[in-house]
C-alpha cells in the first residue's frame, strides 16, 4: 500500500492511485465540468431556478448527476461554506425529467446515479420514491442511486420508509457523521451527538442501505487528534461501513470557522497532527470496510481495504512521518492553496 502527499513530492512512499490526484474532491458544476473533462460522465445541468453548483463525492466521478436539492436544511457547520448562500429548494418532477431528457442518451441505461444536494433525504418519503420511478423510466437498469444526507435526515424516516426507498433503488448514502466525539461535533456545531449518529448508522445498516460514514481529519483543531481519532474508530466500529471516506479540515471564506478563527477561537490543526490523527484513526478502527483517502483536502492520499491492509497502512503512516519533519509536512500539504470544499 503506496501514500502520497498532495502535491506528490518529497514523500516517504508514492501512491499510483486509481483516481487522478488533481480534481478529486471539486465541487463541478457544467462550466467547470466542461472546462476540466469532456467526458459526459462530469456534467450536470443548471436548472433556471437553481445556482448552487453540484457536489459529489470522489469516488463517484463518473456518476451521472441529477439535481435534486440545492442548499441545505442545517446549514449551520462551522467548516462548511457550500451552502451559505443558496436557498433550500427541491426539484419539481417536472425539472428531474428535464435533467432525465437532457442525458438519456448520454449515458447507457445501466449507469450508476448520484442525487444532487446536500441532503435530499430531508424530502418526503413520497417524493423520493416518486423521483425514483421517474429515473428508471429513463434509465431502467440504473446501477445505483447514491446520495449523502444528514444524520438527522435519517432519524427522522421510519424504519420502513427507508426499506421501501432500498426496494426501489437507493442503494448507498454517504453520511455526514464528521466525528464521533461529541466535544468536536459541539465545537464544528454540527447539530448531532455521536450516540444519534450511532442509531442513524444502525438504522441504514437494518435497511440494507450501504452505508458510507464521512469523516473530517482535524476537525476539533489543534491538540485533538487523538481523541477524535479514538473515539470516531469507537463509533465506527459498531457498525458495517462500506466505505469510510475521509477529507481534512480546510477553512475557507464564508464558513464560520473563517471569522472564529480571526477572533482566536480556532486553532487549526498542523498536517503532521493531521497525519498522526489519521494514524491513530487506523489504529484503532477494527471493523472491515473501505478508507477512501483520496478527497484533495486529505493530508495524504491513498486508499485501503481494512482490516487486510491495516499493517501495510500503519507502517507506512508511521515511516512518513519519521521520515519528514512538521515544518515539511506543512509545506507538502499546502493547504493556503485549497480552493473548495
């Protein structure tokens, strides 16, 4: 197992990794789309009533993107920017069909499918389960439907709701759980304790939902690494995760964590603490699943199916940062040049 640093320079072991370094993670609405691939597998379309641009996670580059919220119901975190100035709206099926039309014969009918927004699971059950049918109408082998969501969105559907939307089609959903410290979930106001996150987690695992727990490195700030290190593999531990995706704290203007940090509020956390917290996170992570490290704002880059390559991870994590001083580390990462969430 190879880890690379962002920029791929100076590190103790280079990554071949699958995905192209360079984009993953970026937010890609049309224009960017078309600018950065040709490949219609990057586009979406930009519906007249909506302005958000359209995110989804890496690993899903090649998903066809249908727009079905824009901005979001919480949209208080302290990290998080996306959303800050774009209104909760959803999509008519009126406006799916436009998107389905636009990109039927683009993509064959058994392409895969990821739900645009935020959280479109805070939707009726009715209605997504109506947008479902809508897609396999235009696209009746759909691979899978995958979208994230919010934990709260998943409390708030019954046991059945969520079987009958696997039934029809949603297969996966990337979940904002971010930690499983209830300090660090206080202090990046996510709106959510780790023991709700643990029933929501449980609950997609009853449904036979894949689940896809989203984790964000650094998020306590300086100094807790350990901790949330600890206690997010604690948690995760408890369920079946199909893949555990993980990005870095990055600040960015018109987060609230900007202006907190300004008034001495927050203190980040140096990339070497980062990469001792992703160390510490493996570690103590003993369940099977999938550590999908390769979102730009991660301090290192690579992947890994655990538990069979959790030795190879562990030594090369620690010969890194042997290997390479906080000072070097700092610059590798660079994280003055990150751009979006």
């Amino acid at each position: 197992m190879f880890i690379r640093t962002p920029q791929g320079r100076k590190a103790a072991r280079l990554h071949d990794a699958t995905m192209p370094l360079t984009g993953t993670g970026q937010a890609l609405a049309l224009a960017a789309a078309r600018r950065i691939c040709k490949s219609p597998q990057q586009e979406t379309i930009m519906l007249e009533r909506f302005t958000e641009p359209a995110y989804r996670a890496p690993c899903h580059a090649n998903d066809l993107l249908l727009r079905i919220t824009q901005g979001c119901t919480w949209n208080r975190c302290h990290f998080c920017n996306m959303s800050r100035e774009h209104q909760f709206l959803s999509v008519t099926s009126e406006e799916l069909e436009e998107q389905l039309r636009y990109f039927a014969d683009a993509y064959p009918r058994n392409t895969p499918i990821w739900f645009v927004g935020a959280n479109p699971l805070v939707l009726p059950t009715a209605t997504l389960l109506a947008h479902i049918a809508l897609v396999r109408r235009y696209f009746p082998d759909f691979a899978a439907i995958t979208l994230q969501t919010r934990v709260a969105d998943v409390l708030h559907k019954t046991l059945s709701d969520l079987q009958r939307l696997r039934a029809a089609g949603l297969s996966e959903i990337f979940l904002g759980v971010e930690s499983g410290d209830d300090e660090t979930l206080r202090f990046i106001n996510k709106g959510q304790s780790a023991a709700q996150a643990l029933a929501a987690m449980r609950k997609l695992n009853e449904a036979e939902i894949a689940l896809a727990p989203m984790y964000i490195i650094g998020g306590g700030g300086k100094g807790t690494a350990e901790r949330n290190a600890i206690r997010t593999a604690e948690l995760l531990n408890q369920v079946r995760c199909k893949i555990i995706s993980t990005t870095g704290l990055t600040v960015f203007p018109g987060a609230p964590f900007w202006a907190m940090r300004e008034r001495g509020e927050l203190t980040e956390m140096p990339e070497y603490e980062k990469v001792q917290e992703l160390l510490a996170f493996v570690e103590h992570y003993t369940g099977e699943s999938f550590l999908y490290c390769l979102h730009y704002l991660n301090p290192l880059h690579f992947t890994a199916s655990l538990p069979r390559d959790k030795a190879e991870i562990v030594e090369n994590l620690r010969c890194f940062l042997r290997e390479h001083t906080p000072e070097e580390v700092e610059e590798l990462v660079n994280r003055q040049e990150k751009a979006s969430i």
